[in-house]
C-alpha cells in the first residue's frame, strides 16, 4: 500500500517523475512549440480529444510538473499555473462570472485584489459587495444575491492579517449554492490546507513564499474538485453548457472533477495568454523545495520579532496572529497550528511622520514593494500598496493609515531585531 507522503517529502519529490536515463532535476523545457507525427493526432489536441503538449500558452511540461506538485500539496484534484497572482485571482474568478454576474469580497483582501474585483471588473459588467469578514454569519448573508456566484477571501489579509474564519464563509457560500475561493499565499499549503476547512478553489501569488527569493512573479490556482458545477448548471453555465469555441464541449461533462481548471487552461488561457514562463516555473520548483523549512524560520523569526515590537516603548500596537494579544489567535491556532506567516503589522506612537523616520534609518530591513521572501523587508502600505484608497477605505480593508507592514526574513533574528531597535531610537 502506498502510503501518503508528507509535505515535507512533496515539495521535493512530487510533480517531476524521472525515468530511467531522465534527468534527475525537473528540465526548463523552453520551446513555444511541440512535433507530432501526423495531422490528425494535433487536430485531437486542439479538440481536447487527447491530452498532450502543443503550445506552451495552453501546457508546457515544466509548467505541468510545477502546477501538480503545488496541487498535491493543497490536496487538490487539478491546479495550472499563471503569470502572476493578479492573473491567477481574475482568472479564478472570470471562470465563473461573466457581465450581469456578482461576487461577495472580504472587506481586508489586499488591495491590488479589491481594485481589481471592486473596479476594474465593475467594467466589465461584474458587480462585488465587500462584507466585513469578521461580521457575524447573518450579516455577510446580506450581501449575496441571486446573481452571486463566488465568494472571495484570503486565509490571512494582506497586509491586514486578519485570519479568515474558513468553515463560516465556506457555509454561508454553499448555502447559497456557490464556491468559496481563498487566496492563501500568506499561510501557504505549508502551514493551511483551506479544502480541509470546506473551501472550493485556492488561489497564490508564487511570487512571495513559495518561491521565496524574489527571483520570479507567477501565480496558481488549485481546484479541490469538491464543488458540484453540473448541480447549478443555471448558475455555470460556463461549465455546464456547450462551449462553441470547442465544438460544443461540456466541460461537466467530459472531464468530471477536472472541469474547472480545464476551461480556465483551454478557453481563458488561450484567449488572455497570462502564461507562467518556463524559466520561472523552474525557478519556482527550486523554491518550493525549501518551502517548509523557510516557513518554519519566518514563523520563528516573526513571533521573536512581534514579541520584541509589543514590547517597546515607541510602538503603538502590534498584530500578529502568534500573540496572545491578536484577536485572531484563536482562529489561528484553530486552521494553522503550526504557524501562520512571516508578516507583521505594526504601527507607532508618532504616527505616519514616525513611520517613515523609522524606516529610513534601517539598515538590514528594506523599503521593497514586495514581501514573504528570505529577505527582511517593510512597507507602508498607505503611501504604497494601497495609495489609491481614501482613508476611510483602507480602516474598512483593516489597513489603518499608520500601518507598517513588516516581512521577517531568514536571517539570523538577533540581527534583524538589532535592526529594528536603532531604527527605532532614531525615529522622529
């Protein structure tokens, strides 16, 4: 009996299976295009009558290998890869929704995602109300309507860190015949699973934990394979009736619990061509290999480091879900016990002027438009991430204008606290 492994033992062997004679490590197949011998066998391709690799926008092997090592990790039943974790939140959502259709948002999402949901795809006809996730269930009820169809959260806000209750948003989204889509780039399948807890789709940003360097943007989405499409098919008609562009395919139909992500790869993919390149797909296997081992550090480094800021004179407040003092202990201990991220989010006595003081007197820490990497880094999220909403916005996201957001590296904790205290007594 083949036992399964653990995670640990996934994000080194799984997804890249070599054969006898085959290279050890998974290869970069860098080709736009792959040969066959005759006709007949491409124009199967084309009609999803056979599987296989054709054009690197559709598959890619390296990209196949990747994709699959991250969905066996999330406990998934299909997962695809993307160009960025932009690309993998509108995919996942314009999979299901198209103009006249609505989603309900979690108000703390992060704020390329609200833009995203909020504005530009108000554009095309797709409207979204934001719940406060920590409202009670009958009050998020409110806010589906008949048209709904999806939810949208993530199991740690960025960079709000507000820790989603999953099973409550999984219970009011099915109750309302629709699929709870989680971004869980902050906990990774390192320290969440969200399908164990009833959520339908996970989305990632690759670009931060899992591929952990800084070295390469990508996003993915994973299909639990758990949602039932063919029973609402009024609701998906996407998935549940004739495709034209593929000869009237069903995707219900004819590829079961492989539905979703097949028509995300072969009709959205093909049409918007965010494609993760191979080169990065590669980069980002040579990540995910360490993945647990850089998870465990960050979650160290970061409670040290919350502990150290809640501690000081100068510091106003700290959330860190690992503090007993976080409203989201709890929830946290509850669907991450093993930990939660590496991110913290802090503000000081002296406000947004103090902030900025702070900042520019570090000297190990630094000022990046970017986080969860090996790298200690902050932000300020008002003046960066989040410039485009007023004040009033960013206190419903859970951003408050005076918030830091600090990632805790891998570097020794000793050092980055060291950091953090003269940058603190030189602040304004």
């Amino acid at each position: 009996m083949n036992r399964q492994y653990e995670k640990e033992t996934i994000c080194i062997q799984s997804g890249w299976k070599p054969k006898n004679g085959e290279p050890r490590v998974l290869p970069i197949c860098q080709s736009t295009t792959f040969k066959y011998d005759s006709s007949e066998q491409m124009g199967r391709l084309f009609d999803l009558e056979e599987e296989g690799f054709f054009y690197t926008r559709l598959q890619n092997p390296t990209n196949e290998c990747v994709a699959a090592k991250i969905c066996e990790l999330e406990g998934g039943t299909a997962a695809m890869l993307t160009s960025s974790g932009q690309a993998a939140t509108y995919y996942a959502v314009f999979n299901i929704c198209e103009a006249g259709d609505h989603v309900v948002l979690s108000s703390t999402v992060y704020g390329g995602t609200f833009n995203l949901l909020t504005c530009t795809m108000k554009k095309m006809g797709i409207s979204c109300t934001v719940v406060d996730p920590d409202a009670p269930a009958e009050e998020i009820e409110k806010a589906f309507r008949e048209n709904t169809k999806c939810v949208f959260a993530e199991t740690i806000a960025n960079p709000a860190l507000v820790v989603l209750d999953i099973e409550k948003f999984a219970y009011l989204a099915h109750g309302h015949q629709v699929p709870l889509i989680v971004d869980n780039t902050f906990a990774t399948p390192i320290n969440c699973n969200p399908f164990r807890w009833g959520a339908d789709i996970v989305t990632h940003s690759t670009t931060k934990y899992m591929d952990g360097h800084a070295v390469s943007v990508g996003g993915c989405i994973v299909d639990s394979g758990n949602f039932d499409w063919a029973e609402y098919p009024d609701k998906f008609p996407g998935l549940c009736t004739p495709d034209e562009s593929y000869h009237g395919i069903i995707y219900t139909e004819k590829f079961g619990k492989a539905a979703y992500i097949t028509k995300a790869t072969s009709q959205l993919m093909r049409d918007l061509g965010s494609i993760q390149s191979p080169q990065n797909a590669f980069l980002l296997n040579i990540g995910l290999e360490t993945l647990p081992l850089r998870m465990e550090r960050h979650c160290y480094n970061a409670q040290r480091v919350a502990e150290y800021l809640e501690a000081h004179e100068k510091v106003a407040w700290v959330n860190y879900p690992g503090l007993k003092s976080s409203r989201y202990y709890e929830l946290a201990k509850k669907y991450m016990p093993g930990g939660t991220c590496g991110v913290i989010s802090f503000g000081l006595k002296g406000g947004r002027s103090a902030a900025a003081s702070m900042m520019d007197h570090l000297n190990l820490a630094a000022i990046v438009t970017h986080v969860a990497d090996a790298r200690t880094c902050i932000l300020h999220p008002a003046s960066h991430t989040h410039r485009q909403m007023s004040d009033e916005q960013l206190i419903e996201a859970g951003v408050a204008p005076d918030l830091i957001r600090l990632s805790v590296g891998i570097e020794n904790v000793r050092d980055i606290i060291a950091d953090l205290e003269q940058a603190l007594c030189q602040a304004d």
